[in-house]
C-alpha cells in the first residue's frame, strides 16, 4: 500500500475521532461511535428468523444483502415499542458483521471530545447499564455512549451454549 | 535488484499459472508410468507435453528471477529432453524423481506465495543433486556426452545486465553456487580451446566449430543466469565469430584463433578470481571486445550487436521507451501475460496477440501504431517464420525480433535472411529483453525515416489487444457481487414493471420493452450463474498423483479411471470436495482394495481399480468412487461400533444403509487399529462434514466382496436454487423442490391423531407423521386446521414426513444468500433468498428441520 492511501487512511480516522451519532430511545439520549456507522436507513420490512434471540427482530434486505435487525429497545430489556415513520435503523460493520439497530430516532452527528467522557463506573449491574461504555456531556445534556462490541457480541457467547444445550 | 510490491501481482500470476501447470504434469507422468509399466510405447506427445510445461514454467520463472525454480525446473527440462530425444532409455526412476522435483517446486511455490522470493525456503539441492546424477548417468557411458546441453547452473541473485547500477550482492550466492558455475565454466572453456586448437592444426572440421558454439554460449548462458556481465558479453563476442565461421562469413586464421584463445584464457581468469572471492572482474575486456567486434562478420554486426551495445541508463530508457507500442505475437498463455505486464511496466504499450493470423489483423488496422514486432516463431497455424516474411514484405520498415526457445541455427539463418532485427532466446532477462526491444525501436524509425514511407494515422487505439484474452481470473468476491447485482437488477427490474402506478394503464409499447428488459435480465443472470461453474476434472487429476503415491508406499498395484471430468460445478463446491476425495479413495486404496496375492487368490486381476465419475443428475451431481475391492464389513462394522458405544449391544434393527453410514460417525474413525478393519475409517467424518457443508450427502453402496461403491450427491451450485415457496402467517419459506414429492389438502378423514397428540396423515397406502412449520418455528399460522392448510411432502433420508404450512405461493428459483454469519446457524434453515418485491424468504432445511422439536416429542416420533 502506498503511503498516500495510508496518509489518508489515518486522516479519514482522525475526522472520525471524537464524533458520535447520537439517537433516541424513549426520552434518553445515546450515542455511537461514527467509526462503526455505515448509514441510516428507514425501517423495512423485516423477516422474522425463527430460533433467535428475542432481541433480534429478524432479516432485512438491504440492496440485495441479508443483515439482521436488532432492536434496541428490546437488547437493553425495555418495553418495545410500535415503529413508526420515525424509527430508524442505524446499520453498523464491526468485526467482518454488519447488523442493524432499530432505534426510536436517530437525531445528529456531535463532537464528544474524549475528555467530556466520563466512564461509566460500576454504578449497577441491571442489563442495559452494561452496554453503556461511558456518559459524555455535551452541554448541560447527558449522551450515553453505547459499546458497540459488548452490544453486539457480549452474551453471544452464553447464548449459543444454551440453544447447543437444548439441542 | 529485487522484486519490489509492484511485482507481488506478477509473482501471484505466476504462482497460480504453475499451479495449474504442475496439476496438468502430474496425471501426464501418471500416464507414462502406466505405459512403463504395461510396457506399451510412450506417447511422445505426452513426453513433450511434459517437457513445454516445464519449459514454460522455467520461462516464466527466469523473467521473475526466480533462479532456484529456474535451476529445477532446468534440470527437469534436460532429462526429460534426454528421453524424449531417445538419447536414454526410459526408466521409471525417471518420472519418479520428476515427480518428486515436481513436489520441490510446488514447496518453492508455497514459499513464493508468503515470501515473495524463491530464495532461502529449501534446500534444493538434493534433488538437484538426484536430477543431476540421473543426467550424467544418461550421459556418461556415450561420447557424445557435450552434444546434451549442458545444465546451466543455478540460483542466483539478479543482477541488471548492464552492471553499473546495481551492485552485484555477493552474499546472496553461495559459495558452493560459484564453485560449481567456475568448475563448469572451466570445463567448457576448456573443451572449446582444445577444439580451436585442433583448428588451428587444420584439422577443422564443422563439428568442432558446432561443438565450440555451444560451449560458448552455454557459458554465455550461464554467465546470464550469474549476471556476470563482462563475461558474458566477452562470450557472446566469441560466440558471433564462431557463428561467422561457420557460415562462412569470416575467414578462419591463426589471427582470429589467437585471439580467440586469448579471450578464453582470460575468461578463465575471470572464473578463478571468482573462486578466490573476487567479483570475476576482467582485466582490460573492453580493447578485448573491441578487437573481436572487429574481427565479427557484417551481417551479424547488426543482428546481433543489439544485446550488449551501449549501455543505456534508465532514464535515458525510460523516456525513449515512451508510449511505444509492441506488437508481442506468443501462443504460451503464461508467457504472454508475463511479458506483457513487464513491458507495460517499462513504459511500452504491448498488443498481445495469439496468433500470427491475429497479429497480422492487427497490424492491417494498426501498422502505423506499432513500432516494433515481439513474436514467438513456434506458433499454432501461421508459423513465426511465414509471419515474419510477411512481415517484411508489407511493413518495410518494421522491425522484428524472435523471441524463442528454439536454437535451430538453420531456421536462426533463414530468419536473418528475413532481415529479422534481433534474436532473444528463452528464457530470456528482462533488461535483455528490454533493451533489445529499445534498440530495435530507433532502428526502425531511423529506416522509416529513411524510406519516408510515414503510412496514415490509424484511426482508434481502442480495438487493440482485444482479441487476446481468453480467460481471466477474477477474484471469487467480486463475482459474487456481480451476482448480488444481477440479483438486484431483476428485483429492480420487477419493481418497475410491475409498479403500482402502471395498473390500469394500457401501455403496449411499455409492455414489449419491459419483455425485452425481462429477457435481457434473465439472460444476464444466467450468465452470472455459469460463470462461477468449473469442471471437475481439475481434483479429479490430482487424485491420479494420489492414488500413484498411495499404490507405490502400500505396494499394491491400482489403477484410477477417471470418468465424466468435463461435469462442470460450482467453484465452491468443487474446492470443498477436493479434500474429501483425497481421503475416500485413500481409504479405497488402502483399505478397500485388497493385497495382490489376497487379490489373486479371490481370482481378481490383481491391478486394483477405482473409478472416480462425475455425471450431472437434475440439479445434482453426482461423484462416484468405486473400488473393486473387498467391500465393507457389516459384521466389523457393528462389532467395532458397539465397542466405540455409537450402537447399544442389541441393535439389529439397523439397515445395511444405516450400518454403512456408522463410518463416518467421528467415534468410529478414532477407534484404535482402525486399518485393521477391513472397512474404512480413518478421518471419515471429516469427510461428511465437508460434504454436509455443501449440502451433499453420501450413499453406499456396499458389495461384499466385490467392492464398495459410495456416491456423494451434490447440488449443482450453492448458488442458487429451485423451490417452491410457502408461507406460514408472515413468514415466508422457500422449500428446496428437490425434497417435495407432493403437496396436498387433507381431508378430514385422511387425519389420525394419536393419543399423545402426534399427527398422522394416511396418504394412499402408508401413514405419514405431520409436522407443523408454525410449532417447530414458533410462529402464529392464520389457521390451525390442518384442512384449511396445505401438507407438502418432504422426502427426507429417514423417511417421508408431512409438513404443515398455510398456503403455496409460487415456484421460484433464487440466488441462495447466507443467513449473516451474526445469526449463527439456525436450524431448520440453510439460508435465505430475495424475492422479487425485494422481501426476504428463509430457505427451509428440511433434513435438519425436525431438530427444531423439542426432545421429547423426538423420542415419540422415533419409538
């Protein structure tokens, strides 16, 4: 690879540092890292995939390619919710997976600098606290920074043992 | 100067094209091992079939510097050359130990691939060593022992030809490499002085003078290959006055002798600073190539002053080199592509043609755009030679120069005749090559300056090389996204045509274009489809290889036929199944045929046989391995299975299908002493899974005694597939037609229910168990009676079952995607398809379907 590419590889990183694509969910507000987001698309029709979490609302075609659908509300154990014209999907590629998230609404691209991060300390244990890798503050508002691996792929794991034990 | 990331896509090239070519070696010597063996006459065809490939690939390696590929795959050339000259008898030990250089050079391969060099990945020497003896063992007894060309020696590390921009590494050659090439160089040097002497006596004779030619210019040769330049200009020097001499051209004096003599001595001087760890450095060459350019003939002057004559630096050539077209005229695929990519590295525009008739086409639209002719003279139909002449005869001023590996000195002369600008052997050095190329360039201009014949512009350049290409390789993941596009099209396509908005609408010419769009489409995707298909034959020869190997080491004697090669599969599929054939007719091989004297005994000839056949059945394939040996042993089978706990003891309710298939249970094949059995075992399961895999499933058919037959089925493609589609509430299912054999609506009378709440449907004479869609995948139907709905029937391995689902839509016949790799495996579904209003169907497995019960329910269906 030539240098150029990498050059502007790590510029095209460097526009990304620091900003996070902040969505609704009920009356919160959260945000996800803009490295992982591909785009925002309207809510499709969804298939239902029998045998899978409940989390996992089914398949989407996405021009032509087969990515499941996780809706949020129902990974972080909240009630879940009619879609509406609003509920949107955020469609994000981590570790060769593109997936998508079902949220409320999807409402702007901010500038969180990491310094206005504060981790999320050990402050409860409930489920959907777990997600959650930090709180930013953006003025006087509260951004709660989702860990897109932990939200994704954490009880993965667990999960398959169970449907292997139940085999 | 070594291969920098720019040639990582040339070395890539050229690693699969050897692949390929030693795939296509390996059931050639197969065959003529057979022939050995049976003592019937060798095909010579197949012994030179085995030589261009080796030829080629030492080609192709010598314009990548790949010196130690060069080296075997020389050695390789020159015995095979010896036999199939007849010089040597043919011996088995022969093909044995190029079998084994074959293996060598596959490992180097592999190496290439990670390392980007030949270099310092194994020693080679031994086989080398092996090859070498075996020539010399051919050579030795017969005097004629100079007239084989002698091996040129071995790796070394690359060197500009020029010399003066790069510095010669020296620690990349090992001292033992220079040894050998001193002691060589020495030897022919030697023999040629005592020839030119016997000259000087008078005893001259023409075979003295062909003996000295080849002397020196296998010197030259190896000097090439070492890159020591002075030396091998100072050769080639020696090499143009012989070739005056014998043409008559120069005189032969005591002059000319002396200072013949005088250039050898000093080569030689040459070689033993080399050996005591000099550089090879000449004193005082230049005045030396001076006197003998003096003293060459005219009408070589131009021919052949061409490689070595002021040396260019690279920007001079770079620029001169320009946006000069070549016209490059050569029949060998492999040959053709590197070339070209090394030409257009270098700042020429190459037109690759086949063949000389294209070339020719070419030209007739081109001949102002071409500046000069590369072009092959052993070619298939229009001979390079005719070419050339005609040539001449139209382009008065183009220049043309030969590359071949052919060194026939009749045809090299006629060629001259012929006005041919310059000669480059194969394999040829790419600054060689260049150069030659650059020169014969200004040549040309200068003469059509000359001539003033400026010919009127062609018209487009866009016509060119078109015609070349016959096949490409193409990245697997870009023709999947070709295919996922083809897909989209036709959902795009039904999207349009069958918009709402057009409803009511009466649009006829809409209608007729929308047709032809629809057509058009379809066509496109069956295209995308056949484009992925390849034959078989290519893992079919390779078990030749195999089962060659595996007969030598079990000394049985066992014949492979290969039937139906031409069946063409899906490149996916036909990478899964390599591994498994590789492990089914080794176990045919080893445990399925019997010893020779068992075999005799049993009165079977006693030469083994598999057959290996490919047919196409529907839209499956069929793989066939069949063994004439002692077949499966049932009782073995079971006795081994119930120590291994896969039966219970008193198990004899099992079929002989069912007994068969314990083979590839994984517990089977771990069991100790598994080739004891007479039955197979060894790495089975592995086999299975793989077959699985590609949703195949393997059948046997055993004969005691005679033999075991196992048939693997395989769906023609992964890629898509026919079903028929149905719908359960909102889910839709796409359920693989070849698993339907009916479909139906119950009536009331026809349903049984048994206590436990089981289902059974009595269709004609037999009861079959019904299963609902909506239990299993816990969904919610539109009804729940099982005469509102529709039964398919499912032919499944363990039998027919119902299966109970709301309604059939339609038949369709979709690309299969995967269900993401995010979801995991879901049972009951082995992937999913798009439909044409863009919706997403899942596509129904039905073997694994019944998995989705819950266990208990799975105890009653079974009991």
């Amino acid at each position: 690879m030539s240098s150029e590419s990498e050059l502007a590889m790590e510029e095209d990183q460097d526009t990304q540092k620091d900003k996070y694509l902040t969505f609704h969910i009920g009356s919160e507000e959260y945000a996800i890292e803009i490295k992982y987001v591909t785009e925002i698309i309207g809510m499709l029709k969804v298939t239902e995939v029998p045998q899978t979490p409940v989390y996992i609302k089914g398949v989407i075609n996405l021009r032509g390619k087969v990515i499941p659908v996780m809706d949020i509300r129902l990974r972080f154990g909240m009630e879940s919710r009619e879609y509406d014209e609003r509920t949107c999907v955020i469609v994000v590629h981590i570790n060769e997976n593109t997936v998508g998230l079902v949220v409320d609404t999807v409402s702007e691209v901010l500038d969180i600098p990491h310094s206005s991060i504060e981790a999320s300390g050990q402050l409860s244990n409930s489920t959907d606290n777990n997600f959650i890798s930090g709180m930013g503050k953006v003025e006087d508002r509260i951004k709660m920074v989702v860990d897109v691996d932990a939200l994704l792929f954490r009880d993965r794991e667990q999960i398959e043992a169970m449907t292997a034990q139940e085999e | 100067m070594s291969w920098d990331d720019d040639n990582s896509e040339l070395l890539e090239g050229f690693v699969v094209e050897s692949r390929d070519a030693l795939d296509m070696i390996d059931p050639l010597f197969i065959e003529v091992i057979e022939c050995l063996d049976e003592g019937t006459e060798v095909n010579s065809e197949t012994l030179n079939g085995i030589f261009r490939l080796f030829h080629t690939m030492k080609g192709s390696a010598g314009f990548l510097n790949l010196n130690v590929i060069v080296s075997v795959n020389h050695e390789a050339e020159t015995l095979l050359d010896l036999c199939r000259n007849g010089k040597a008898e043919l011996k088995k030990g022969f093909f044995e130990t190029l079998l084994a250089a074959c293996d060598v050079i596959s490992n180097l391969l592999c190496g290439i691939e990670s390392q980007g060099t030949d270099k310092n990945i194994l020693d080679t020497s031994g086989i080398l060593k092996i090859l070498k003896d075996t020539i010399a063992q051919i050579n030795d007894p017969s005097s004629t022992s100079t007239t084989t060309p002698t091996p040129t020696t071995t790796p070394t590390p690359t060197e500009e030809l020029t010399g003066d921009e790069f510095s010669l590494d020296f620690d990349m050659l090992s001292p033992e490499i220079i040894e050998k090439f001193v002691q060589e160089g020495l030897d022919l040097l030697d023999e040629a002085e005592g020839e030119l002497l016997s000259i000087s006596r008078g005893e001259s004779s023409e075979e003295s003078l062909e003996l000295i030619f080849r002397n020196f210019h296998t010197f030259k040769g190896n000097c090439g290959f070492m890159s020591f330049s002075e030396m091998q200009e100072l050769t080639h020097c020696l090499e143009s006055i012989i070739e005056g001499v014998k043409d008559g051209d120069v005189p032969i004096n005591e002059n000319i002798i002396n200072t013949m003599l005088n250039t050898a001595d000093q080569l030689k001087m040459g070689l033993f600073d080399l050996l005591k760890g000099g550089k090879g450095e000449l004193e005082d060459s230049q005045s030396l190539i001076d006197v003998l350019t003096s003293l060459k003939p005219r009408s070589q002057a131009k021919a052949f002053d061409v490689v070595e004559s002021e040396p260019v630096t690279k920007t001079e050539k770079k620029l001169a080199a320009g946006d000069k077209s070549v016209l490059y005229v050569e029949d060998d695929p492999t040959s053709r592509m590197l070339v070209t990519k090394i030409l257009e590295k270098n700042g020429f525009h190459c037109i690759a043609c086949e063949t000389a008739e294209s070339a020719l086409d070419v030209l007739k639209n081109l001949s102002a755009d071409v500046d000069v002719i590369l072009t092959d003279i052993n070619l298939p139909g229009m001979s390079g030679k005719e070419f050339i002449s005609e040539v001449t005869s139209k382009y008065n001023s183009m220049p043309v120069i030969t590359l071949s590996g052919d060194k026939d000195r009749d045809l090299l002369k006629d060629l001259m005749k012929l006005e041919v600008y310059g000669f480059a052997d194969k394999p040829v050095q790419k600054d060689e090559l260049l150069q030659l190329l650059q020169n014969a360039i200004t040549h040309g201009m200068r003469k059509k300056i000359q001539s003033n014949t400026s010919t009127s512009a062609a018209p487009s350049t866009t016509s060119k090389a078109s015609k070349v290409k016959r096949d490409i390789r193409v990245d697997l993941s870009k023709l999947d996204m070709l295919i996922d596009l083809v897909g989209e099209l036709i959902i795009a396509e039904s999207m349009v045509t069958k918009h709402p908005d057009l409803e009511g609408l009466e649009l006829n010419g809409f209608e007729r274009a929308a047709h032809r769009l629809h057509l058009i489409t379809n066509e496109l995707q069956d295209i995308a489809m056949a484009v992925r298909m390849i034959p078989v034959s290519g893992v079919f020869k390779k078990m030749l290889r195999l089962v060659h190997d595996v007969s030598l080491k079990i000394a049985k004697p066992i014949k492979l036929h290969l039937e139906g090669e031409d069946t063409e599969v899906d490149k996916v599929v036909v990478d899964m199944i390599a591994d498994p054939l590789v492990h089914m007719i080794r176990n045919s091989a080893d445990h399925g045929i019997e010893t020779p004297e068992e075999r005799l005994e049993v009165g079977k000839p006693e030469q083994g046989t598999i057959l290996l056949a490919a047919e196409q059945r529907a839209s499956e394939v069929l793989i066939i391995i069949q063994d004439d040996g002692r077949g499966l042993n049932k009782e073995k089978i079971l006795e081994k299975s119930r120590a291994n706990g896969l039966i219970g003891d008193n198990d004899e309710s099992l079929t002989d299908q069912e007994i068969c298939q314990l083979i590839f249970e994984p517990g089977f094949s771990t069991a100790a002493e598994v080739t004891d059995l007479s039955g197979r075992g060894v790495g089975m399961d592995v086999v299975k899974k793989n077959i699985e895999q590609v949703k195949g499933r393997i059948e046997i058919q055993n004969n005691p005694g005679k033999g075991c037959k196992f048939i693997i089925h395989i769906p023609l493609t992964l890629a898509t597939i026919e079903g028929m589609l149905v719908k359960v509430g909102t889910t839709k299912y796409t359920i693989p037609i070849t698993s339907i054999r009916e479909s139906l609506r119950p009536a009331q009378s026809m349903i049984t229910v048994r206590p436990d709440g089981q289902e059974f449907v009595k269709i004609r004479e037999s009861m079959l168990p019904v299963f609902r869609l909506h239990t299993l995948h816990d969904l919610v139907p539109d009804n729940y009676d099982l005469t509102q709905g529709i039964l398919i029937v499912l032919d499944l391995l363990d039998g027919p079952i119902c299966l109970f689902v709301d309604s059939i839509l339609h038949q369709v016949q979709t690309v299969i995607k995967s269900l993401s790799g995010y979801m995991g495996s879901v049972k009951g579904i082995s992937g999913c398809n798009i439909l044409g209003n863009g919706e997403v169907a899942l596509i129904l497995d039905p073997e694994s379907i019944l998995k989705c019960l819950p266990s208990d329910l799975k105890l009653v269906e079974a009991g």
